[in-house]
C-alpha cells in the first residue's frame, strides 16, 4: 500500500467491520522464539473455519534463523498494514525497541515499512489492539505491573495514558489484551493465564464479576497450556488457548466454536480488520462518510478494486457494503 499523502494533516482512523466479508474470521499471530529449534518463528494467519494456515512470513524484526534474541509478541493487522512487536532475549528487562509495521499481503506479509516509538522504553510490549482510531499497546511484559497506552496509529504520538493495570495479586506478565465494545479493557491475569477479567479504561481498576475462562484452557501447568491472546470482532471473543487451538465465545463466555490448528507458539493474536485509514470526514452518520472513505481508498491504494484485494474482500461491492454499514447508508 502506497505511503498515507502527506497532504492529509487531518487523520482519522476507522475500522470498517464487515459481516459481508467472510462468515468466519482469518486469524492472525505472532509466534515467540522456539528455545528447542533455536528460530525465530514467523507471523502466521489462519482461517478459523478449517484451521489452515492461509499465509506466514518471518518478520524483519525477527532476527535471522538460528537467533532467537528477537521473541514474537504483539501483533496487529490494520487493513494491509501488520503492526507487531518483538521481545529482546538479550535484555534483562525483554525490551521492545520499536512497533514495528509490515505489509500484510493476505498474510505473505514482507519487510517492515515503518515503525512507531516504544511508549515505555526499556520494556517489553506484549500486546496490540485497535478501537475507535487508537492503536491500544500493553508494557511492561513479563516482570513489571502491566500499563496501557493509547496511540496515534499512524505517528505513534501518547493519546492516551499510561494506565496502570490493578492485575489481581499484583501479578505481571499479563499477555492477553482486547478493548471491548462498551469500552472496557480485558485483560488475563498473567503470562499464559486462562481467565481474563475487565478493567476500567480511565482508571485500570478491576471490574468486579466479569472474569471469563475459555471452554477448555488449561491454566499454565506445563507445555501447550494457558492462553496468551484474545480479539474481539463486536460479536464474539477469539482465544487463542493451550497452544494448538483458537476458541470462540460470547461475551458472557459461552462457547461458540473451537478450532484446532496443530502445536503453535502464538502470542498475541489479531483478527485481520478491514481499514480507512487516514480518512478526513469518515463519520459514522455524516453524509460524506462513504465518499470520503471510498475516495480515500482508492487515492491511496491505487484505485479501489486494489484497495478491496488488499483488504480481503471478495469483491468491490463487498467493500462498498462494508463502507455502507460502517457508515450507516
């Protein structure tokens, strides 16, 4: 995707979530070091509705095979731009040097684009998520009170935070991260943790009763347990739990589906979102929201049946129909 034009001085970000896209979600993430093959591991996407691998490509950020100082974190895919994170094995503290930015290519991914400052240098950042036009980040992984920030996706200028995170027992190491629809962060309470409870976005307080376990994740006890990542599409929950797997829920934690997908070292995990990115006056309910969107496509994606392809749409109605329920025309 061409560099957002420089002319834009005023940016908005939006995702454009699209029941027209596809039935099931493609679900993409980042995969730590292997200490046992002594590798690197790449970024991998899946479909959740057969488990397959639909594409995976070994990051710049990742250092080359058989070093294993750069460990996969976070990750985050904005239309065709993958944001991601690495641990530094070498640093005491396993810090992150920058967010890192690739294409996303339907997941053959490629090398980095850009990058965005670390908002808390000398820390690890473990996980990235997107809501309402900020690129939410989680720190301070894996021996430090976790802290969220909220950031410009497109500078990496502090919007928001930090947010200190009340982890119950003062753990850390949390490494499960989402920004839910009615605002509220959640978050699991350690490094591979099953449950998962909601904070207050101002104030990182707990939220009393609104602990969620996945159907079937183990909590760490050994190899293959736990659950490192957790997305949200509006409607639904996605775990990735115990290694090998990625389950499905309601917001209450009911179970929707399970979906094997062979042993993996995933972390963070992300729903591959569709994106407007950059669009001036793209306003939910404004009568330039859809040709303000489409328009901005099209300019800097070289014409909007490209824009369409790299955002994964079957087609360019598809897309349009997704600017339509976004927009609400």
């Amino acid at each position: 995707m061409p560099k957002i034009l420089k002319a834009v001085v005023f940016i908005l970000v939006v995702a454009l979530w699209a029941a027209t896209a596809q039935a099931q979600p493609l679900i993409t993430c980042n995969n730590a070091a292997s200490e046992v093959l002594f590798t690197s591991q790449p970024i991998t996407t899946y479909d959740f509705s057969d488990g397959e691998v639909v594409g995976s490509f070994l990051p710049t950020g990742a250092r080359p095979p058989f070093d294993v100082s750069a460990n996969g974190r976070g990750v985050l895919v904005l239309g065709n731009k993958v944001y991601y994170t690495e641990l530094d094995d070498n640093d005491p503290n396993f810090a992150t040097d920058f967010i890192r930015i690739a294409p996303f290519n339907g997941g053959a991914g490629g090398a980095d684009i850009g990058t965005l400052p670390n908002p808390r240098p000398g820390f690890g950042v473990s996980d990235l998520t997107f809501s309402n036009g900020v690129l939410y980040v989680l720190t301070g992984y894996p021996f430090d009170i976790p802290e969220v920030f909220g950031l410009n996706p497109l500078t990496g200028a502090v919007i928001r935070g930090p947010i200190t995170i009340s982890v119950p027992n003062g753990a850390t190491g949390s490494d499960g991260f989402t920004v839910l629809p009615n605002g509220n962060f959640f978050i699991n309470e350690g490094d591979d943790v099953c449950a998962y409870d909601q904070y207050d976005p101002s104030t990182g307080a707990l939220i009393p009763g609104t602990q969620i376990i996945p159907p079937g994740c183990t909590n760490p006890s050994g190899p293959g347990t736990g659950s490192t990542g957790v997305e949200t599409n509006g409607d639904s929950l996605f775990f990735q739990t115990n290694f090998n797997s990625f389950t499905e829920t309601k917001f209450d934690g009911t179970l929707v589906a399970t979906q094997a997908v062979g042993t993996d070292t995933c972390e963070d995990i992300s729903l591959v979102l569709p994106g407007c990115i950059g669009a001036a006056g793209a306003i939910p309910g404004g009568k330039d929201c859809h040709g303000a969107c489409i328009s901005f496509l099209a300019q800097t994606d070289g014409g909007i049946k490209q824009a369409a392809a790299d955002l994964g749409y079957a087609s360019v109605k598809d897309l349009q129909d997704a600017v339509k329920q976004f927009c609400g025309k």
